[in-house]
C-alpha cells in the first residue's frame, strides 16, 4: 500500500445552485463532505483534487444540504454523521449535543451543538485544534451578516442557539451554507446604521463579490461586532426597531430579536 503525504487540514468551498456553499475538509488525499446538498459538484471537486471521499456530515435536513447524499452513497460507502432529531433516513451516526466525532480518514476531531430554530434538530460542528483557530460549520443557523429563518423552531430556541454560537473564540471561523452576506449586510446597515465596523465590513465584502470570491467563511468576532442577529441588545438596534413601529419601548431583549427576524422576513 502506498502512503501517500498529507498535508494539513483544509477547508475548500464547493458552490451549488444559486448560491449554496457546500464543504469539502481535506487534507490532500481524504475528505469528508458537509451538507453536501448536490452530489455532482462534489465528485466533480474530489476528481479534481484527488481526494478520496471518507464521509458525509449534515447539520440538518433541507433538501439542499442532503439531496446528493443518496448519489455519493453510491460511489462510496462511507458513514454519514447527521442530526438525531431531524429524521434523516441516510444518518447512520446520529448525534446532538456534546458528541464529539473522529472523522474516518483525517486528523479531525469535531465538537458537536445542538442549533435548533431554523429546524427543530439543526446541529453544528466545531473543530478544536490545540495550536489553530477553531472553525464552526454552522448550516443554516448563523450566516455572514445574519442568520436562518425560524422554519421549525422558536425565536427563543434560535436566540440561545446563536448566543451559544457567539460563545465561540472569536477567531473561529465561520462556514455558513450560503452566500446571503450582501443582502444581510444591507439589513444590517439599516438597523444600525452608525456601526463603524459594519461600514468596513460592506465595503470589504462588497469588493470581493464585485472580484467573484467568496465572503465566507467569516469569523465568530466579526460578526460580533456587525450581525445584528448577535446584536440585537445594541441600543442602536433597539431604538430603529421603535422608531420603524416593530417594537415597544421597553420591550424584552428576545421581543426584540423576534421583532428584528420578522422584520428581516420581509425587507
């Protein structure tokens, strides 16, 4: 058997549909797939890289972050890691909150967080390394600039779900599904307005797209001090609340963060 070298752990974007991430960790010969929603951009990224696929991690059951399971299945046989309480039929390692996970095939030991709010059993995956950053890979609960829609669960379930994300270091990075940063940004500056971090950040984020690279990942610090979804006790965000007629003067920290995703539903 050939021993071929491996480098070290890295995490390489697959886009899907319009604007899905898909993710492929690596280290120069194996790979695990998360949520990887479409099977032919993925087998397309393995056979370009020479990475031999050694298993499936999904954070909740949207057809986009499952629906090419199936179709890698029937490549390779490998264990899928998934959600034991959002009934996906191709998990054959079911996991929730404080499970760690030795992925098959690569120096990678993930933590794992119970989400719910955008579904009901919605996990997440955090990498701890003892001498590197941390990354989260977060699905469809905490996006660059914003966060999911509340599908399944509750705005209190979704509040504690990202509270508990932003417990984060704040050098984590951060592996959303999706590239919503622009349009989250253009919210966020509405809502607050006078956040000098957040003027830095559109401009930033608004240069890469115009370049066609990607704004994620993203980190746990910066969207600290730009998401207004872990903002959402800023007096700034508070007061545009009262003053657009979604909230009540004195109103409770979480009334408030529901105000401020029912608002976002429909800007």
């Amino acid at each position: 058997m050939i021993n071929l070298p491996r480098n070290a752990l890295s995490v390489l974007p697959v886009p899907a549909f319009k604007d899905n991430y898909l993710w492929l960790v690596h280290d120069g010969v194996n790979a695990a797939a998360v949520d990887p929603g479409d099977s032919g951009p993925i087998l397309a990224a393995l056979a370009a890289h020479k990475l031999t696929l050694t298993a499936i991690l999904l954070t909740h059951h949207h057809a986009d972050h499952i629906g090419g399971v199936p179709q890698l299945l029937n490549f390779a046989r490998v264990p899928v890691f998934g959600p034991r309480n959002d009934a996906i039929s191709a998990v054959t390692h079911p996991l929730g909150e404080g499970d760690r996970v030795d992925v098959p095939g690569l120096a990678l030991r993930l933590r794992v967080l119970d989400v719910p709010g955008h579904t009901k059993g919605h996990i997440a995956y955090v990498r701890e390394a003892p001498t590197e950053a941390p990354w989260l890979f977060c699905g469809d609960t905490l996006f660059a600039g914003g966060c999911g829609r509340i599908f399944e669960g509750t705005p209190v379930q979704m509040a504690d779900s990202l509270g508990k994300l932003a417990a984060l270091p704040d050098d984590t990075g951060v592996y959303c599904a999706h590239e919503y940063t622009l349009e989250n940004l253009r919210f966020a500056t509405a809502v607050e307005p006078g956040n000098r971090a957040l003027r830095q950040r559109v401009e930033l984020d608004t240069a890469k797209r115009a370049a066609g690279q990607a704004t994620v990942p993203s980190t746990i610090g910066l969207e600290k001090a730009t998401n207004p979804f872990l903002r959402y006790r800023e007096a700034e965000i508070v007061r545009s609340l009262v003053a657009a007629r979604k909230l009540e003067v004195g109103a409770a920290p979480l009334t408030a963060f529901t105000a401020l995703r029912e608002w976002k539903n429909n800007f």
